[in-house]
C-alpha cells in the first residue's frame, strides 16, 4: 500500500509543518511497511530539496507550481497520480492551501477525511484517529468506513522526527488551466508564522494602546516568536485580525504562549490551551488566565516585560 | 442574484463542553445554541450585498428541528427565506452531500459558508460541496466585491494576503474581516416581528457512513499554577531554559 504526502513550500522553502508532515509519514509506513511518496512543487532548490530526506522522504515526485488558490487543479493533479500510484492515505498539513484542495480531493476519491488530527493512528484497518474539536476543549476518536483517507494534522502537535534516507526524484508535468485571475499578494514581512510558531508571545487589552507594542514585538524579536493579540484586542483594531487567537480566531499549539495582559475569556483558552507551557502576566491577581496558566507573574507588564527581555538577552548571549 | 449562506448551529461560545451516554455524545442540556460565529459574518456580508444589489438571501442549514429558533434569528437579520435539511448532521461530509443536493439543484450566484464550524472545526464541507457541485471556492476570506460578473476575494494566508479575481458562481468559506465584528447585524424588533412570517421549508436528507464517532475526552485539567515574584523574573527565564527547556 501506499501514502502520499504533500511537502508544501512558500517561495521555495519548506516550512515546520511541511517537514512534520513528512516525518508524521515516515513513521506511519515504517510501521506498517507501507512505501511513501512525497509529492512537492519543482520550484524548491536541490539544497531545500535535500531537507526533505533528512524527515524521512525518500521517493519524491515534483511537479512544476499550480496556484495555491487554485484549489480545482491541486485537487485534480493530486487524484490524477493517485490513479497511476494506488494511493490509499493522504497526510496534509493544515494549511491554508490543503484545507482548499483537501476537501475537494476527498470528495471526487469517495474518501474519508478527518481534520486537526494529532497523533498517529491507533489503528489502520479501520482507521481510527485521535483528533481536536471543540476549539481544543476536547478530544473525538473516530474511525473511519471509507478505503481511502485523508489526514489533516494539526500543526505543531506531532513535531518533527529525523529519518535517514535517500532520495530518488521523479518529475511530473502538470496542466493547469485555472480561471482565477491573481489581483495581487500582501506580504506582512518577516514574521514569524503564528501557526506554527515554537514560542508565541501574545498580548491583550492590558497593554492599553496599539503604541504599545513595541515592547511585545522586541521580546517577540529576542525569542524568534510570533506575535498574537487577544479578541478585544483586534475587534478594537488594535492588532490586524491575522493576530487574534482563541476560538473565533486561530487555534495555536506552541512550545511557550506568554499571555500578556490578557484576563483569559474560555474562548481565549480554547485557542491556545493545546501549548506545552503557559506563562501570564497580569496585575489582576484573580485573572482566569492563571487557572490554565503554568507559571505566572502578578505585575504590570510595563514593568515586567522589560527585565523579561533582559534576562532573556543575557541567556542568549 | 441569488445568495445562499450556509449557517451551522452551534453551542454558545461560553459554553462550558461536556459529554453524555458514556463520552459518545455530546452534551446540550442547558447549552444555548448560536450562529456559527464564522458564519455570522458571511450572513452579514449577504445582507449587506442585498441592500446594494438586490439580493434574495436564503439560509441553508443541516440539522433537527432544534435549529429553527436559530434559523428564524437569520431570518431576523435579514435572510429571506430559510431551508432546513432535517438530519442529525453527524459528521461534516454527511452535512456537505445534503448541502450539495440542494445547491445542484437550486442555482446560485453566490455561496457563503464560515471557515469553520466552533464545534468540529472541520473546515471542510466548503470544500466538498465546492467539489460535488463543480464550483470554484476560496476559503478564509477576509473581503470581497462585486465587479459585473466576476467577484473580487480577499483570502487570507500564510504570511499575508491574496486578492483574487473569479467568474460567478463561486462558493466563498468567510471569517472575521469578511465584515468588522462592529458591523454585525443585530436582529431588531421590525426584523423579529418579520420573521415569524418568512418562509422556513424543511426537506428531507440522506445518511451517509463515512465516519463514525467512537467518543469524546476532555484534555486533562492543569496543575496549579506557579506564582513567580515579579521581582524575580530572572527566576522565571531560569525555569523556562533549564527545567521546560522551551527557549
């Protein structure tokens, strides 16, 4: 039998969460002596390309780049290979491009496909997965009816793993003829990507003014975090939208979430409550943050965040 | 034109989530049930497209009769009409392919459903009724005009924006930015009083087994918290190197 993985670059580089999908595969064919294929685009140098050996690609076909928008193509060029390979499970990252492609896949494969899944399966034949709903306050176990499956992983929750391997390149030419027209593309520059960030350092309506964050962004800066903000917080406009975590906005599993000046509403934790560590800082000592919170700091965060980016600078150096 | 929006009915963001019948089902009792949140901002997008356009707004819903209070609130928003497909909604592909036999058979200019669900979270039944009924589809969708024939989409993704240009029909799977939080309809009284009088049809559905639920768990609850002194933040960065090692 065989899984196909599909290895997701941004201008050429593959991210955290392409590589945790592949490692995600590795171990699910070493398991069960499955070969697997991983299926990226050809505009990625031999130097990234060779990355994908080092998490357990060893057969991989490229293709030269569709659209990500294009979600009709993607979805046609991924079932096409799967006629000539018998492919039967699919891994994909959640990602803004599969969670396009994904569902259109499935549904001209006549497939299962199950979202935020985060571990391995506990068994293939049926498959059953362990995966979040609920925003993170819960977990189902569901299995599957179909032949075929998807898995959608939800980043950050299996990590990566190294494999040795070689690879064995083969390239495929595909044809898209796509009727969307590309206005233009925003880029917020050199951010770190919330989702799939190690360190997340948010902040909320404690900070009292949109001024103020140049002080989250420097201790963002020192830890290579990413910066996220409570609702209220890009309601008021404070923050852009892309920032707001918790169950209305995106869901976040990081290493470490510092939560600044955030009181901590249940629809805050459900977004973030899946991180390793939790650290809070707030002057109220009855914020609900410190109930889910793994360590905490009752100050303001004018005065704490400071010797924070200090200690951390003098670890660094 | 023609608009459908695609709601869910979903437990009330503050709501406390537990389960019954042994962690197999998920637990209503005493929970209040609300318009997908993410939906809501499509919902209020359509209205505000009818007011400028014309629109006939109809909602579209899998689900039991439970959900009709929620339907007449999309009614008191300003939806004309309301379409219940009666089901028990289990799962998101059994929601898509009774969703995709009414939208095949019922043309549309335009299609409008919420990134995601507050409860599964799938995110996909978009996707698959974009598939099942031959349409193109963007997800996560933070704006979007009308330009003659052709609609102008706002997606988000990963590190930034995408503004892109598609010939109608189109499905579009919305969230916050697709309209300001502030600029979310609210029903009034005229609205309310309406509603009581606008059309609510339900039709009939089909069961599909793709997947089944075996049961739920909650994530195990935190030990207390530590309480670090704020003039010991040097403590704190201590902890967090050498004991979590997460720096």
């Amino acid at each position: 039998m065989k899984i196909l993985v599909f290895a997701e670059n941004w201008d050429g580089i593959f991210k955290k969460s392409s590589f945790e999908a592949v490692s995600y595969s590795r171990e699910l064919a070493e398991q069960n002596n499955y070969e697997l294929i991983t299926l990226c685009f050809n505009n990625v140098s031999e130097e990234e390309l060779n990355k994908l050996s080092k998490y357990g690609s060893s057969i991989v076909i490229t293709t030269n780049p569709i659209d990500k928008v294009d979600s009709i193509s993607m979805s046609k060029m991924i079932s096409d290979l799967t006629i000539q390979h018998d492919i039967k499970l699919f891994i994909f990252s959640s990602t803004y491009s599969s969670k396009m492609f994904a569902p259109r896949l499935s549904a001209k494969l006549n497939s299962s496909i199950f979202t935020n899944v985060v571990e391995l399966p506990s068994s293939l034949n049926p498959l059953k997965l362990k995966k979040k709903v609920f925003s993170s306050k819960a977990f189902e176990i569901a299995k599957s009816s179909s032949e075929k499956n998807i898995i959608m992983l939800h980043p950050n929750s299996y990590g990566v793993k190294e494999f040795s391997s070689d690879l064995k390149l083969s390239e495929l030419t595909t044809e898209s003829n796509t009727e969307i027209e590309i206005i233009n593309i925003k880029k917020s520059s050199g951010k770190v990507n919330l989702s799939e960030a190690d360190i997340v350092v948010s902040a909320g309506r404690g900070m009292k003014g949109p001024e103020n964050w140049d002080l989250i962004e420097e201790l963002a800066n020192c830890l290579n975090a990413a910066t996220a903000c409570s609702k209220p917080v890009s309601d008021i406009g404070w923050r852009p939208h892309s920032e707001h975590v918790g169950q209305t906005g995106k869901t976040v599993a990081p290493n470490l979430y510092f939560a600044i000046g955030i009181s901590g509403a249940i629809q805050h934790l459900a977004g973030v409550n899946s991180s390793k560590v939790m650290v809070a800082i707030n002057t109220d000592p009855e914020a609900s943050f410190f109930k889910a919170a793994h360590y905490g700091i009752v100050g303001d965060a004018f005065d704490v965040v400071p010797k924070l980016i200090e200690e951390i600078k003098n670890i660094k150096n | 034109m023609k608009i459908a929006v695609c709601i869910s009915c979903v437990p009330d963001t503050t709501s406390k989530i537990n389960f019954t019948e042994n962690n197999t089902e998920f637990n209503k009792e005493g929970i209040q049930f609300i318009i997908n949140p993410n939906d809501e901002f499509g919902l209020t997008k359509a209205i505000f497209i009818k007011e400028q356009n014309q629109a006939e707004v109809i909602v579209v819903s899998v689900g039991e009769s439970s959900i009709e209070s929620v339907l007449r609130k999309a009614l008191a928003i300003g939806a004309d009409s309301a379409i219940r497909i009666d089901n028990k909604a289990k799962d998101s592909i059994c929601v898509a392919k009774n969703l995709s036999s009414y939208l095949a058979e019922n043309k549309f200019d335009l299609i409008i459903m919420g990134k995601e669900s507050a409860d599964y979270n799938g995110g996909i039944v978009h996707g698959i009724v974009a598939e099942n009924i031959g349409m193109q589809f963007v997800n996560a969708c933070v704006g979007l005009e009308i330009s003659d024939d052709s609609y102008i989409i706002e997606r988000e993704m990963e590190g930034g924006t995408e503004k892109v240009k598609i010939k109608s029909p189109v499905i579009i799977a919305g969230q916050k930015g697709l309209v300001e939080e502030k600029d979310l309809k609210i029903p009034n009284m005229r609205g309310i009083m309406q509603a009581r009088s606008k059309p609510l049809n339900v039709l009939e559905s089909e069961n599909f087994d793709f997947i089944q639920s075996i049961e739920f768990n909650k994530p195990s609850e935190n030990k207390e918290c530590v309480f670090i002194d704020e003039e010991n933040v040097a403590e704190l960065v201590k902890i967090l190197n050498e004991k979590e090692k997460v720096l």
